[in-house]
C-alpha cells in the first residue's frame, strides 16, 4: 500500500511539473499529450508502485 501512495504522490508532482510546462507550449496538440500523459500517470504509477514496493522493500 505504502508503493501505491509514493506513486500517488510522484504521479501528482508529475503532473504539476507537465501543467506548467503545457502551459509554455504553443502547439495545441503537445499541451494535449502533456495533459494526457499527466492524467494517465495518475493511474499507472500507483499501481505499478502496489506490484513493486513488495519486491524491492520485501514482504
């Protein structure tokens, strides 16, 4: 559970960090991928922190 939430917390600063520079980009497709890739983070590193924090920290 511990993995899920540093994901969680990493995915949010991410995301931060992907708004602001979507906002400094010009294209409109870039700033849709930007935001794209930010939103999906919001899924994809907490449970990818929920499968690997047992096998790098132990049971």
């Amino acid at each position: 559970m511990i993995g899920a939430l540093v994901g969680l917390a990493i995915a949010a600063a991410d995301f931060a960090l992907l708004r602001m520079l979507a906002a400094r980009v010009e294209l409109p497709e870039t700033k849709r991928v930007l935001n794209i890739t930010g939103l999906s983070q919001f899924v994809l590193l907490p449970v990818i922190g929920y499968f690997v924090a047992p096998y790098v920290i132990g049971d």
